[in-house]
C-alpha cells in the first residue's frame, strides 16, 4: 500500500476560489515550492504601523524536532534574518501571525487577445504564527537548513565553526505553519472560439508560449579564491539549470 499523502485542510484562509481547479493543498507540493524558492516573501501587521509589511527573506521547510521528515509531513518554516530587523524584533516576545507567499514563474502565454494573456506558474502561500528561535542547536539546525537550500552540502564545505559574533547577530525565526495552499497553472493558450474562427486575427497575431526558466552562469571566482570549482558546486549549477528548462518546457505542453 502506498504513503499517505497529507494534505492542509481546505478552510476559508487558504482556501483557493478563483480557478480551484489549479489548487494544490498537499504538503510535499507546497513545501517544495517554498524551498525551491530564492526568496519568500513574509507579511504581517506592525503594531506600530498602520499598514502590513513585507519583508523579502530567505527561508527552508524543516523539522528540528524530526530532522529526518521528508517535505510531505508536517514542518515548521525557518527564516533568516538580521538581529535588529524590524520582524524579528516583533517576533522577540510573541509569536507574530505571517503569511508567506513564493513564487515561480514558468512561461509567457501569449494569446490572441490581450485579455486571455496569462503566466505559467507556480505559487505557495502558507499562514502561520512566527517566533524567535533561542536555543543555540536549533538555530545551527536551521542555519545548515537554510546554507544548504541555497547550495546543496554547502555548510560543511564552509569555514566551520560559526563564532560567537555570527551567532548572536543573527537571528531565525520559526514559523509554526497553520494551513498553506498551493496554485499552479501550466499548459498552452486559452484563446477564445471566436479569434480562432477569425482569419484576420489568426493571419495577424502570433499565439503560443514561451517557456521562461533560470539558468546559473559560469561561477566567478572571488579574489581571495584558491580552489578549482568543486564537484559539489558544478554538479549542482548543472543540475539547476537543466532541471529548470525541462520543467519550463514540460508545463508548456498543451494538455490533451
């Protein structure tokens, strides 16, 4: 018998309505999207300022508790920052309510009328309650999980380890996830039947879509560098790149 796969409830916080047909609420889905994501963006209310804030950071699904859970079981969210930023200075005493929303753009659907233009994407977007972390093994837990989100295996080719400075500068946050969904909109053009029955129109306007990825360049090597490119970088940057072309492609495919 197969796994399980776990799902957030679908309630009215995070409940999608337009298009439900693209939602995704499954756990592994979500989570990956918010890992796969350079920078998610957090938002929440100052009780000091009369509009919500959001903050670019970056952050990884993880377990402290359970290091070992894959990305489809439940999972706290950890955020980076630095000790005086504005969050984290909120979420020193409480937990803070947040939402945190990625994003990942896939191509450019290009229809025959500008009303039917449209992305190819994917977005998470999770609710949860945000607190400091303070005890010193869950914080290096995190931080690993966050290095290594960046470049796989990067924290234990670095200069280790962390000092007492770059400890108590730094502060990450816990995000306890409440609910979270996901949206996902891949295939061609929704070109509407009466553009398609015009000759005018299909002799004058170029339909289609165009795949959109993120590639990594060649590394440049700092000044103080003394090492070739190791396996574990190149092999990454190779994967990346393929990885994210395929799946451009893929999700441009008209869906039969």
């Amino acid at each position: 018998m197969g796994r399980h796969e776990l799902e957030y409830p679908k309630e009215a916080i995070n409940a999608v309505k337009r298009h439900g047909e693209r939602a995704v609420y499954a756990l592994e889905t979500i989570h990956n999207l918010i890992n796969s994501a350079p920078i998610v963006h957090v938002s929440f209310n100052p009780p000091d300022s009369p509009f919500p804030v959001t903050l670019p950071l970056i952050g990884q699904m993880g377990s402290f508790a359970r290091p070992s859970a894959s990305l489809g079981d439940p999972l706290d969210l950890y955020l980076h920052g630095y000790v005086s930023s504005r969050f984290f200075s909120s979420a020193r005493d409480e937990a803070v309510p947040v939402c945190v929303a990625a994003s990942h753009v896939d191509g450019l659907i290009l229809a025959l009328s500008p009303f039917n233009h449209s992305y190819n994407y994917r977005s998470a977007i999770l609710f949860g309650h945000a607190a400091l972390v303070r005890d010193d093994d869950e914080k290096r837990y995190a931080m690993r999980l966050i290095t290594d989100g960046v470049v796989p295996d990067r924290w234990a080719n670095t200069r280790q380890p962390p000092t007492a400075a770059e400890m108590q500068s730094t502060s990450i946050i816990r995000v306890s996830i409440v609910s979270g969904s996901a949206k996902i909109r891949d295939g061609g053009v929704s070109n509407d039947k009466h553009d398609l029955d015009d000759q005018t129109v299909l002799d004058t306007v170029w339909t289609g879509v165009v795949p959109m990825y993120s590639a990594m360049a060649d590394p440049i090597p700092s000044p103080s560098n003394r090492l070739d490119i190791p396996p574990y970088l190149s092999e990454y940057l190779d994967d990346f790149s393929r990885e994210s072309k395929e799946h451009s492609i893929t999700a441009a495919a008209e869906k039969k």
